[in-house]
C-alpha cells in the first residue's frame, strides 16, 4: 500500500442524494490513480460487479448492497468507503474474510440527523402530522398535545448521534437517561444524564429514541415485550434502523393505544409499501430515511467517504469497521 502504486477508484454516486460529486471534493484522489464516477448507479447487480471489476477501491455514495457474492468476485478490491454511518448495506463478515477494508462515517453528521430526530419528537408531541391533515382537510380538530419540559427521555446507544440527542433535549428542559452497550461515567458527566437499566429506561421514560446501529445484537431489541414495559403514552423516536423494532409489535401498541405516538425515519422494510398499516395510523409522524438529506449531511458524508479512502491509501486507516 502506498502512494506510488496506481489503482482504479471507483464512485458510485446516489441521484438522490444531493449535488453530483464536484471535482474539488474527488481531487485528493487523484494522487492514487484514476477515479471513475457513475452518476447513476448500474442497474443490475451484473452491471454493477462489471463497472466495479478491477477496483482497489470503492466509494460507496449510492443506496448499493455488498453482499459475499459480489465481493467475492471482486478479487483486487482492497477497501469499500461508506458515504453513511450506517453498514447495514455490507456483509461485513464476507468483508473481513476476504481482506476488504470497510470505513464508514465518522461523527460529523451527528448533529444533522439528530436535528432531524429531535425534530419527530416535537412534531409527535405536538400532533403536527394529524393538525396538519384535518387544517387540509377543512376542519378545526385541535387535539391535546404534549409538553416536553420536565418529561424524561431515554436516549438507548449513546455514540455522536445519541450524544447530541441528549443534549438537544436537555436544553428544552427534557431529563435524560440513557443505555448503552458501552456505558461511561465521563460521558453521563459530560452529557448531564444517568445511565439505567433497559427495562427501567423503558418502564420510566415518557419518550424513547433509539440510537443504534443495526446489528446481531440490536435487531429487533424493541419487540413485544419491551413496548409493553413503555409507560402508556410514551413515544417511541427511531432514526436508527428500521430492523431495530419489530414493526408488527409497533403496529399493535400504536393501535392498542398503549403507544401515543411513534415518530419515524427508517422502516423495515424500505421503502414503506403503500398498504403498510403505519401509513393510516395518525399518530404516527413518518419521513422516508431523510435525516441527512441537506446540503451540509451531503457534504459531509462524500468528503468523509473521500477523506477514509485517502486516509486508507496513505497507510493510516480511520473509521474502519472491518
């Protein structure tokens, strides 16, 4: 690995994710040898392993799986670079059997999609999804809302995202506790919230947001059991990943009236199909997987996705996953 060795960088960009690459952010590079776009990603997964062939590394900008069969046929790939936190999209043991180095984003994007996920808490909260559709609709419906102040939310997974979730929170009067694979005294200090128990941030909490990556560990953790262990009322924020709840349990308690609002930006499945029962539940606040989906977010994650793969040819890894 280094400086002097030419390889093929290839950038899948994502139509919809904002402005193409410019040239100024692919210009670092350059210095590594010949980086190849494709504005729009291959239609098949042939068409993909064909543009892809040949790759020491890729930059995965585009929503594009990487499973152990396309991998496995990609023999000179050395490293993949995620334009997301998330790796869901990357079978990550095929990975590290087959020696690709996976990045992905660091924490600069926290705060975006916090915003984000602060802002279904409000908007669950104050009913704003279903004041907007009866104004639409010619009525004057003015239902109850909730005031947040003084309420405890608990915030489960406490990385960059997690963090600014409880500060953000903490500023309108909100008190926070917390869970985490990997609590840490500095960091409750730094943050102003205690961690406690799942089953009693559960049992305790007038909000929940969800914080985690998916994984083994993680997927479908908030199932039957533990929405009913929620405090009648509550509100359930996720911004994670959509496999982190089982989304029939979700259905249920919205539908018993034991949840009094979800607030919502990833699904399982995605998209959200047209028939599925969230979408005709009013207490619900939906967005379709958009928390980063601005100006800044774009930026931020192409540079970062940029910035490891550099990083990864100089011979310094960063933000590596596998």
């Amino acid at each position: 690995m280094g400086e002097s060795v030419a390889r093929r960088i290839v950038v899948f960009a994502d139509p919809e994710g904002g402005p193409p690459p410019d040239a100024e952010t692919l210009a670092p590079l350059a210095d590594f040898g010949a980086v190849e776009v494709y504005h729009e990603p291959p239609a098949t997964p042939d068409a993909r392993l064909e543009a892809a062939r040949g790759a020491q590394v890729i930059i995965n900008a585009a929503p594009l799986a990487w499973g152990y069969r396309m991998l496995s046929q990609l023999p000179e790939l050395e490293m993949l670079s995620l334009s997301s936190v998330g790796t869901d999209m990357v079978n990550l043991g095929a990975a590290r059997d087959l020696g690709v180095t996976v990045a992905h984003q660091g924490g600069n994007t926290a705060p975006i999609v916090a915003e984000h996920e602060f802002a279904l808490l409000l908007a669950a909260a104050k009913r704003l999804g279903v004041h907007t559709a009866e104004i639409r609709a010619g009525r004057w419906t003015r239902h109850e809302t909730v005031y947040l102040g003084g309420k405890r939310l608990g915030v489960i997974g406490t990385g960059n995202t997690g963090s600014r979730m409880a500060e953000l929170a903490r500023a309108i009067g909100m008190e926070v506790v917390a869970w985490s694979f990997h609590p840490s005294e500095e960091k409750a200090r730094a943050l102003g919230l205690r961690y406690i128990e799942l089953d009693e941030l559960l049992a305790t909490s007038d909000a929940v947001s969800l914080h985690v990556a998916s994984s083994d560990e993680t997927r479908g953790m908030i199932g039957r059991e533990q929405l009913a262990r929620m405090k009648r009322g509550a509100i359930l924020v996720n911004g994670s990943r959509g496999d982190v709840v089982d989304t029939d349990a979700l259905v249920g308690a919205l539908r018993s009236g034991h949840l009094g609002a979800a607030a919502l930006d990833v699904f399982d499945p995605e998209p959200l199909p047209a028939d599925h029962p969230l979408r005709a539940l009013e207490q619900v606040v939906l967005s379709p997987h958009i928390a980063d989906n601005n100006a800044e977010g774009h930026a931020f994650m192409l540079g970062d996705a940029v910035a490891n793969a550099v990083a990864f040819l100089q011979g310094r890894p960063q933000n590596v996953v596998t």
